[in-house]
C-alpha cells in the first residue's frame, strides 16, 4: 500500500507527478531526486551529465 503523495505550496498529486515528469523530460544523462520530508514533497532536483567525447588526433 502506498501513501498519497502531498506537496507544499497546496500541489496535487497529480501536479506532484507533472513536475516529476518535466523533470525527466529531455533527460539523457543524469538523475532526478525527489525530497520528501514528513510525507509531503518538497523538492525535486535534476542533476544533468553531459558526454564529451575526445576526438581523434589530426594526421598531417
């Protein structure tokens, strides 16, 4: 059985998923954390990576 999931700022849940959503939206590399104090979430971060790949050197 899972708790309902609450947010400050008087959110739903369905606006609490919206904006998990959004958060994952476009993400290739990464994560997404949820904080949740006291039943109720409070924050959401997106932490974005981006690949560098190292090019192959010039022959001359």
């Amino acid at each position: 059985m899972s708790a309902p999931l609450r947010s400050l700022e008087g959110k739903d849940e369905a606006d609490v998923l919206h904006d998990i959503q959004a958060a994952l939206q476009g993400l290739r590399f990464g994560s997404v954390e949820i904080t949740v104090h006291n039943g109720q979430v409070v924050q959401i971060e997106r932490k974005e990576k981006f690949r560098l790949q190292a090019q192959a050197p010039k022959r001359s």
